[in-house]
C-alpha cells in the first residue's frame, strides 16, 4: 500500500492535468465559436485593442531595446574569442525577430495584460458583475472573453513586429554607438540577412502567444475563485500558465519552422 | 407566476435547497426570508437560471425555464443585486441604459440615455450623476443606480438581492419605499430576499421562509405576526434561542 500511495498521487494529478487542459480547450473552442457569430461587441473590441496593443507599446518598445543593445555587447564579446565579431547584425536581427522579440513580447503581455484580464474579470464575478451582465441578456463569453482574445490573436503580432525593429535598432545603436559599426553596412547586413521566413515566423508566434496570453487571463477571471484571495489565485495562475505555455508553444513553433 | 416545484441543489456535501416547493402569484411581491447561508440567493438564481438545480422544476406562466428562447426569458426579467454589480468600467447612465445600447431592446444612443436620466430621476437621482462612474457614487446612490438598472427596460418580474444591506436605516427605508412605489405603479411580479425585517414590511405582499433547504412557513404579510411557527416566530423577532439555534 505505501508503495501504490505515490502512485495514485501521480495518477491524481495526471487526471487533474488533463481535465484542466480539457476545460481550457473547452473554452477556447467557445471563445472561437463567440468571436465569428453575432452579436459583436465593437467598443469592448476597440478597448481590448488599445489596453493590449497600444498601451503596451512602452514596456514592449523598452524590453526590445535594452535586449537588443545587451544582445551586440554579448554577440560582440562572445564573437571576439573565435574573431568573429562582424557577424553581430546578423545575430542580433535573427536572434531578435525568430525568438527574443516574440517570447519577450508574449511574456510582456502575459505579466501586463493577462494579469489585467484575469484580475479585472474576477473581480467582476466576485462582485457579481457576470451575473448581472446575464440577467441583462448579455452573453460574458460574448462581451468579455471573445473581444479580448480576438484582440489578442490581431495586435499582439504588430506588437512583436514593433519589438522586433526597436531591438535591432537597439543593437545597432550599441553597434555603431560603441563598437564601431559603420551604421549604414550595419542596416544593410541586418535586412540582407533576414529572409521572409524569420518574419512570418515571428508574427505567427506573436499571434499565438497573444491568443495565449489573453485567453488565459478571461480563463481564470471566469473561473475565479471568492473574495481578494480568490481574485489573487487567478490572477497569479493566469500569468503563470500563460508564461509557461507561451514558452513552450515558442518552442513547439520554433521546431515547426525551423527543424524541417 | 412562478412556480419552483421540488427544487434542490446541493455543493458538494451542502445540501443547500433540499425541495423548495413555492409559487408567486403575478403581480405580487413575494418576499423570502431566512438566516444567512440558507440558500435564499441560489433559489433565486436558480430561477434566473444563473444557477442550475440538481433536481425539481422551476415554471414562468406555465413554462419550465430551462427550454426556450433564454433571451426572450431574460427580457422579462430585471434584478437588483445586493453590492449593486455596477459594471465599473461604464458610466451610470450606461449602466442604467445597458439594455438598451445592445441586443434586441437597442435603441439610438440619444433615447437610451434620455430614458437612462428618467429612470435615475425616477429613483430620486439628479440629472448630473449619469456622467459619472459608480466607484464615485456613495452605497446608498450604487443601489438606487442598480434600481434604475433593473427598471429600465419596464421587465414584468423584478428580483431584489438583499435591497437594503450595507445601507444606514434611512436610507434602507428610502429603497423599501422606492421598491414598494415601483412595483405598484409597474404592477410587476417582485421576488425580493432579506433577512432586514423593516423591509419585509414594507415590500411584501407574501412572504415565505427559507430554513434548512426548504419552505417552512409561507403565508400574506398580515399573517406574519400570527404564523404559528416557531421558525418564523424566532426569526422575525430576533431571538438567539429557539429551533433556529439547534442546527446552527
């Protein structure tokens, strides 16, 4: 029997995980099923674009360039010891648009507007607010969930687009600031070494940790627990699975382009 | 009329509503009292359909609640929450107006909001608080705005959550007067819980107690003081010792 007791204790949580995994694909599948029929809530829409994309623009714009100036002084010192310091455009443009410019943009959003979502959400049903918008015939998965995620699939990939220039022209700042680059062959190297498979890449990964990150903020907001201490669990579960699933999604997305 | 046939629901091991047999004539204002914890707001979500019996039938006209079209049912309802559940990120005359800026009652923004600012005067609000956001509002003005709300779209059945918690005893007597007027001059079907025995006075036609998962007592407002159930008798008069004590 002791022995079976760690056992059963993982079988537990093996369940556990996979009824968790079925209920959020439960609600992305509703999220999806509320976004392409009517009726559309256009101002919510309008006001997830801006919290998740144009609010974002700061934290997003200083994330990408202070990466990208550490990445020259890193590809730089690193490249020094086999002399081969030239190729920092390259690596800092490739380094930037296939993976930091989307992980650190997906983890951004997930710390800034899951945590958002999920917090203003809960309070909402907390506070009875998801109720009354059902007793006033309004759908919640259809007014809160479904504009946040479909704002979150559209604008998350310009934000990584945005990241993607701010952190090579962060390197190319450091570069040419500091290193000695000439800035004009810096600038051609970088677009000269970029193929449109690195961009795609990019957006695509952009779009899907957008998804992510709000659909895991309207998750747990819906599925909140009671009073402050429940509105904290979510809000701390929110941006913990978004941050883990964005990372892995990353890398699921990186063997898919880039391993074939 | 609503009737709720053998109603239960449990969470888990709490057995909540155990077989509420209850019916409310329309037009009427029936009230429900009952301890806290008793399962006086899951009733009346369970009619609301927010939330969903294990077992029993709840009827409107006739209709069990649970088939047709949701929308149609909901628009005959209004409801008055006990915080207010003001929706925080919207203005108090988008608030009131909810209903009327989205869905099949839409209407131009101009006549929703006109209808808005007649409804908040209709609750003793000036003109001026349409503009501004609930968190500005006093708990008193929350309410009256949550009344408003739950007025705007004339529903035939009102339901009022606890209509005078957290508000001092004047302004607890202001809402019972309001609900009262309102529900006469609208001659709607009001289902109303508390455990505030002034405004069981003052908004009930009917009144029924909820105690350990079913009706105990249910009978006109005049009868109250001659119930003859010790329940009723210890609850509307506040004693710490009686049945009610032995299951707490």
């Amino acid at each position: 029997m002791i022995l079976l007791s760690p056992l059963g204790a993982l079988g537990r949580a093996t369940l556990q995980t996979l009824a968790a995994i079925g209920r959020v694909a439960l609600f992305a599948f509703q999220a999806i099923g509320h976004m392409v029929r009517p009726p559309f809530y256009g101002r919510e829409f309008a006001l997830a674009l801006l919290n998740i994309g144009w609010l974002s623009l700061p934290v997003v714009g200083l994330t990408a360039i202070f990466t990208g100036g550490a990445l020259a002084l890193q590809i730089y010192a690193g490249g020094a010891r086999f002399n081969a310091e030239a190729v920092v455009p390259q690596i800092v443009a490739i380094g930037m648009v296939r993976e930091l410019g989307p992980v650190l943009v997906g983890l951004m959003i997930a710390a800034r507007v899951t945590s958002s979502i999920a917090a203003e959400i809960a309070t909402m049903k907390v506070t009875e607010q998801i109720d009354a918008l059902v007793t006033l015939s309004t759908n919640p998965m259809k007014y809160l969930v479904a504009p946040r995620v479909l704002a979150g699939l559209i604008v998350v990939p310009l934000l990584v687009a945005v990241g993607d220039v701010i952190g090579i022209f962060g390197g190319w700042v450091v570069a040419t600031g500091s290193l000695g680059f000439n800035p004009a062959t810096y600038l051609k190297n970088t677009v000269d070494f970029l193929e449109l498979l690195d961009i795609v890449s990019s957006l695509t990964k952009g779009c899907i940790f957008g998804g992510i990150a709000a659909l895991m903020g309207c998750y747990f907001g819906m599925n909140s627990g009671r009073g402050a201490q429940g509105v904290g669990k979510a809000t701390k579960g929110s941006v913990e699975a978004a941050a883990v699933l964005i990372l892995a999604a990353n890398f699921l997305l990186t063997g898919a382009f880039f391993s074939l | 009329m609503i009737e709720l046939i053998s109603v239960e629901k449990a969470f888990g091991d709490n057995h909540v509503l155990r077989g509420v047999n209850l019916s409310i004539p329309k037009g009427t204002s029936m009230v429900i009292i009952g301890g806290s914890g008793t399962g006086k707001s899951v009733l009346l979500k369970s009619v609301l359909g927010l939330v969903r019996p294990d077992a029993g039938v709840i009827t409107l006209d006739g209709k069990d609640v649970t088939t047709g079209d949701r929308d149609a049912f909901l628009a005959r309802f209004g409801m008055l929450f006990q915080g207010g559940a003001l929706f925080d990120s919207l203005t108090v005359w988008q608030n009131v107006a909810f209903r009327l800026l989205r869905g099949s009652l839409k209407r131009p923004v101009a006549e929703a909001r006109e209808i808005a600012i007649e409804k908040l005067r209709r609750v003793g609000l000036k003109p001026d608080v349409a503009d501004r956001f609930p968190a500005e509002l006093s708990g008193g003005m929350q309410k009256r705005v949550g009344l408003a709300r739950a007025i705007a779209a004339e529903p035939e059945i009102i339901f009022f959550d606890e209509p005078t918690t957290g508000l001092d005893p004047i302004m607890a007597g202001v809402i019972n007067e309001l609900i009262r007027e309102i529900v006469d001059e609208m001659g709607a079907t009001a289902m109303t819980i508390t455990h505030d025995m002034t405004s069981v006075r003052a908004i009930a036609d009917h009144v029924a107690m909820l105690h350990d998962g079913v009706i105990q007592w249910t009978g006109p407002v005049r009868d109250l003081d001659q119930s003859g159930d010790p329940f009723v008798d210890q609850f509307i008069s506040g004693r710490a010792t009686g049945p009610i004590e032995s299951v707490r």
